[in-house]
C-alpha cells in the first residue's frame, strides 16, 4: 500500500513510523507513555494496523503501544518472499523490536497475530511476561478458515495474477459479505478500510504468502510447554476460528484461560474495543 496516498487518513496516523530492519521495511504504530511497559500488538491475516484503530488508544491510557504492520500487508514492505512463515516472521518481529529498544512485557495477537504472538512466547530468548490471544488461530485449518479472507486460499498463491485479480472484486458489497462472512459486524469506516486492504494488490498478494507458508504443528506441539500466562478471548459468534479451538489450547498449556466474549464475531476487538480493552487491562494487571 502507498502510504503517501493514506497518511492523511489512516486511523492512528500521527503515530506513524518506518524503520528498515532486515529483510523489510516496516511501518509501525507507537502511542501511549514511553516509560510504561511495552504491549506488542500483532494484527491477523489479511489486516494491517487499522485492525486496532480503537483498541490501541485505550490500551495507550497504561501501557506503550507497539503495533507493526507484518511483513507484506499494509504499508510494511515484504523483503524476501520466503520469511513469511510463522518461525521466520517471529525472528523478524524480534530482529525489528531488537532495532527500535523495545521488550514487550506482553504480546496481544489477533487471529494468525495470536499464533504469531504465542510462537514468539516459545522461540524468545526473553520472553515476554503475559500473551493475550483474540480468536486466536491455533488449529490446523481447511483452506484459510482462521483467516480473515476464507476465499483468499482458493487461489494460487504463486499466481501473478491473483492479487491483482482479488483486487479487482474489493467492491463494497463483496468486502461486507466477506467480514459479515466470520461472524462480525463493522461501521462503513471499518469496511472501507478493508476495502482499502483488499484492493491493494501487493497486500493481497503479501497476504497469499503468509498463507501459503504458515504452519503450526511446531507451534501446537509446543503448547503443553508454552508457560507464559495466557489468556484466549474467544468470540461467541467466530465462523473463522471456533471458539472451541481457544478452549482446546488453553486445556493443553500450563497457564492458560479461555475467555467467551458473547454475541461478537471474529473481529471482535473492533466491535466493541472497551470491552476486549477491559479484559486485556485486567488480565495483564494481574500478570505484569
């Protein structure tokens, strides 16, 4: 994406910034006290750093907001095709954090942001204290259910003409049918900022490569290892991620809770961000 054609009008954009660590260019979100303790956020699939247009200013009241957009999506560009799989990407994040001075005392992930979040709780030669998973995507899938665009993986990923293509059908009426599609609900302004995602061929196409690279059966196998205190916000109404999936994964680790969020969809921290802010705030207060 171009940030030159959004900068004006991306949610957060004052607190905007790029930095170049090996292999991509990364833009990256930071708002709240530079003293506090550091809050990773890590966006799912198919979204960017809009995906926490209102959750962040709330968590900004206490803690220091990190939100990166990943490799290939958004405004972050991807450096090497072959680094979009769950472990490389990790080390990115962690080569990238290392750059900038920052230790997340606590990582929150969305979707694929959550296993993203967990595996660097596994891999991290400093772990962080506490991992906040919402409709967090653990499970071995069937095509790109977990994910935000489902009809994303019946595509080639190593297509050309795919991203260019799936840009074309970013039409308002497809774009609500696809969000509707897991179970969420959003304002315009939430829809047109995924519309603004999915006709971007080159975050389509960063978005086909994550996909056509992730995997998590060293993740899944790890889980009864993974001690950081975890907690599993899982929404009632998720047709991406069943919240059956947080229920199984917390049951397999040490320290780990699975929470219901009731009448919210996949896109849960964007229908109602006071709500899952509440129980982050909470949980983390406990932990850190």
């Amino acid at each position: 994406m171009d940030w030159a054609r959004y900068a004006d009008t991306w949610p957060n954009a004052e607190h905007s910034a790029f930095a170049q660590a090996r292999p991509h260019r990364w833009h990256v979100q930071a708002l709240g006290p530079e003293g506090a303790p550091v809050l990773l956020l890590l966006h799912g699939a198919g979204g960017a750093t809009h995906s926490w247009r209102d959750l962040a200013p709330l968590l900004a009241r206490r803690w220091r907001v990190v939100a990166p957009d990943l490799p290939g999506h958004g405004f972050t560009r991807l450096g090497a095709l072959q680094r979009s799989s769950l472990d490389l990407m990790a080390a990115d994040l962690e080569t990238l954090l290392e750059k900038r001075g920052e230790r997340p005392a606590a990582i929150v992930g969305h979707s694929a942001g959550g296993a993203l979040a967990l595996r660097m709780a596994q891999i991290a030669e400093t772990p962080p204290s506490a991992i906040v998973g919402v409709n967090a995507a653990l499970d071995n899938f069937d095509g790109a259910a977990g994910f935000l665009f489902p009809m994303m993986a019946k595509a080639l990923a190593l297509n050309p003409l795919v991203a260019p293509t799936m840009a074309r059908l970013a039409q308002p009426g497809t774009v609500q049918r696809l969000i509707e599609g897991t179970g969420s609900r959003l304002d315009d302004l939430g829809l047109a900022l995924y519309r603004a995602c999915v006709s971007d061929a080159r975050h389509v196409d960063g978005t086909l490569t994550m996909m056509a690279q992730w995997r998590l059966e060293r993740l899944r196998a790890a889980l009864h290892r993974t001690k950081v205190p975890t907690l599993l916000l899982a929404a009632e109404r998720d047709r991406a991620v069943s919240p059956d999936t947080s229920e199984r994964a917390a049951r397999k680790m040490p320290r780990a809770e699975a929470v219901t969020l009731p009448g919210l969809g996949h896109l849960a921290h964007e229908e109602a961000p006071e709500e899952v802010a509440a129980r982050i705030d909470a949980f983390l207060a406990r932990h850190l």
